[in-house]
C-alpha cells in the first residue's frame, strides 16, 4: 500500500523542491520501499536545466564560463559511470539495510509518523557526515572519493563527479539506522540528502545569513572544495552544518578557495579519475618494507607516511597561492562542438537504458554499459588529445554504426533519425583518414 506521498514523485515544481528538501512528511512517506519513487534519477532533466541556467547566469554576472566542455563533460561522465552498477543490482546502501532491518530490528518506528520523518532526516544526515570524515580520513576510503575532488572548478557539474566505488563501502555506516527506521523512510532520505547537495556545489551563491549556522551551504561546501591548507579536511556535513560545528571540523570561508586535489591529476579521461588512486596507494605501499607500514598506507590518512600523525603532516601540503588558473588548454572549437553532440547522444542512450532496463535481456544491458564505457573513455582521450585518440574513436564510430543499423540506438525524435545516421558516417570517415594518416606518419619516421 502506498503512503499518502504520491507514487510518481510529484509535479516538476515538487522536483525542484526535493533539491532543497522543501517537502513535507506527508507527501514522501511510504509504507513500501517499492512505493519510492526514483528520487535521482527523476532529477536528471532537472540537474541539465539548472547546469544551463548556471553557464547562462554566470556568464552574464562575471563575463566569463564558470566550467569547461571538457572538466563539465568528465564531471558528468564521472556521475554517469557512478550509477551503472544499479543496472544490474540493487545498490547496497539499500539492500544491506533491508537485510538488517528485517533480521535484527530491534524497534519498529512508524513508517507514516512525521516524528520518524525526522529522526531519519537528522539521523541519515548523521551518517552521511561520518561516511564524509572517514572517506577523507582513511587512504582507501579517500581512493574512492578523491574523485568528486578531482575537479579544479566549482559548478553545478561538479555535484555529479561521483565515485564508482565509494557506494560499496559508504553503506556500513547507515546500518545502525536499519535497527529502528524503516526502510522505506530511509530510502526517501538517503535520496533527498544526496539532492539537496547539488545545489550547493556552485560560485555563484556568496552567503545565505542565519542559514550558514544550521546550514551546509555553497560557501560552507566551497571550503570543503578547497586545497587551501585552511580548507583541508572541513566542512563534511550533507544537509546541516551542526555535526561538523560540534565535532571541530568547521571552518568558514576566508581566503579566495582554490579548488581541487592537493596534486591535480592533469587528465579528463574518466575511467583513469575513478581508478588512478587505488594504483598510486599499490605503488607507494610497495616502496615501505615493514607490512604495518603497507597496511598503514591503505588505512592511515592519504598524506600518511612513517613517523607522522595518523592523518598525516598537513604542511607537506603544496602551498596556494590565489593565482592558480584550472588544467585547461586551448582545443578546437569544431572539437568542442563534436565531443558535446556525441556526448549528448550517449547521455539520451544513458537516460533511455534505465528507463527501460527492465524490458531489456541482461546481454543488452550489458552490451549497452560496454558501449557508455567505451564512448566516455574514447571522448577522454579526445580530451586529453593522446595520440591513440583517433584510432580509438573510429573504432566507436563502428560499433555506434553497428547500433544504429540494428535499432539499439533511438533518437529522441524520429525526424533527427537521418542526421543523426549521416552525422555518424561522418564521424567515422573523419577519424578512419586520421588514423590512415597517422600509421603512414609512422611509417614514414620508422623509415
């Protein structure tokens, strides 16, 4: 049975308030996990509307873009590879909490109690502050989420540059929760927590008032952005502030935050941003002898090394000095224009697999989660120009043609079916006569 939320999620004015978490118990309280609606993944147009309303208005305010095609698009890639797991299983955050809610519930709170509406609220956000801390805090925890840090902008894109692998540890710390909240509560506060910290990842909001004392906002979270040594390991909290003024991790904003990791990764190829680190604590484990110190790589501070604090020695720490411009060099604007019309290609092939993931076989499924991959890790090496580019790319262009013949690939209008087949041959022409061209350079050097 339904709660007297509605089952569709709502109009697109109640979407926008589920950004700010503007909603009432009453119309997002359910009695099934099965009755709650897909929060996030409604919020997909929503989140394209308001990343084009921040270029335009950002524009107009500084006369400058606040992202890049190619730190925007990544970002985006990031979040779009973050989600695939939840093609083919249910996320853990929510299975492993029903697990234990139904074996070791030691109370059953109400599930259509606003009093249960809050507790979850405050109680998710809790939680949420401590996955935080110990993702910052623990080497192989931080692996995962350096990469929603990767980024040296801070825009709306940057919201959705989230890990692949942080979900498959973030879910233990929820558990305690899964004793006296239902999980259907909980299932529309874990998705409303995750909203509410969009919106705050951008420049373009300098100070709310009062509200910075309760709670987290751009200016609290651009802080937390920052590799100032005054930003470093601060501001964790997810919806309020509180947690992080009652555990002494506060700090407001003072000096101009430069945003990023403490060591930019100097790269837009997407699969590389969510794995890179895993390899880079491997390497640096190898170089200690002792096995404390190998196992104190993986679970002490990211900055760890022998004879430092746990957390590490933070003035090791590169120093900013204000003057630090983004990794962003000049591209060709045909480039540009190419890179975002197949992105946005893949994106309406994203949107349109989970829509109907449960009408496709699980082969489909598959074979169209090889094809995202292999699309944004092709369009990061345009980004990064590698000399492996082109021929990556026309090898995509095959397989997207491949798709196109056998009905896999849809447009969203029937009247773009045409250009859209034509524009494809293009693509895979142009990069065929690059490639060509580039084996008879090497052949020509190799002589």
């Amino acid at each position: 049975m339904e709660g007297s939320g509605s089952g569709s999620g709502g109009s697109g004015y109640r979407g926008v308030r589920t950004l700010f978490y503007l909603v009432t118990p009453d119309e997002s309280s359910f009695q099934r996990v099965e009755d709650v609606p897909q929060y996030l993944q409604q919020a997909t147009p929503l989140f394209m509307g308001l990343i084009v309303l921040e270029l335009v208005v950002g524009w107009l305010k500084t006369g400058a873009p606040v992202a890049s095609v190619r730190d925007g698009l990544t970002s985006i890639s990031a979040g779009m590879i973050s989600r695939l797991p939840a093609l083919f299983v249910r996320g853990l955050e929510l299975s492993s909490y029903m697990l234990v809610w139904e074996r070791y519930r030691l109370v059953e709170l109400p599930w259509d109690s606003a009093w249960t509406w809050w507790i979850t609220f405050l109680g998710v956000d809790f939680c949420f502050y401590w996955v935080h801390r110990f993702a910052h805090e623990v080497a192989f925890l931080w692996a995962a989420h350096q990469v929603h840090h990767s980024s040296e902008y801070y825009n709306l894109t940057t919201a959705l540059r989230q890990s692949l692998t942080q979900q498959f540890t973030s879910w233990v710390f929820y558990l305690p929760m899964a004793l006296a909240v239902p999980p259907s509560v909980f299932a529309v506060h874990i998705q409303f927590n995750l909203l509410y910290q969009f919106w705050i990842h951008t420049e373009l909001i300098r100070d709310l008032g009062p509200l910075e004392w309760i709670l987290n906002t751009p200016s609290h979270h651009r802080v937390h952005h920052g590799r100032n040594l005054y930003c470093i390991d601060k501001n964790y909290g997810g919806a309020l502030i509180i947690w992080d003024r009652l555990f002494g991790t506060f700090a407001p904003e003072t000096d101009r935050v430069v945003f990023g990791l403490v060591y930019p990764i100097k790269t837009f190829e997407v699969v590389y941003v969510q794995l890179h680190y895993y390899w880079h604590l491997w390497r640096r484990s190898n170089t200690y002898k002792k096995i404390n110190d190998k196992l104190s790589t993986f679970f002490k501070g990211p900055s760890w090394a022998p004879g430092t604090p746990w957390r590490g020695d933070h003035s090791t720490i590169p120093p900013v000095t204000g003057e630090e411009v983004p990794q962003d060099a000049r591209w060709p604007l045909p480039l540009q224009v190419y890179v975002v019309i197949h992105f946005l290609l893949v994106l309406v092939l994203y949107q349109d697999v989970f829509e109907h993931k449960t009408m496709l076989t699980q082969f489909t499924v598959l074979g169209m989660t090889g094809y995202i991959l292999l699309t944004l890790t092709s369009l990061g090496f345009i980004f990064d120009q590698r000399p492996t580019a082109a021929v990556l790319e026309m090898l995509r262009c095959v397989v997207m043609v491949i798709m196109q013949r056998y009905g896999y690939m849809k447009p969203l209008l029937p009247s773009l079916a045409v250009p859209i087949e034509a524009f494809v041959s293009l693509s895979l022409l142009i990069w065929a006569l690059q490639s060509v061209s580039q084996l008879v350079s090497i052949n020509k050097k190799s002589n």
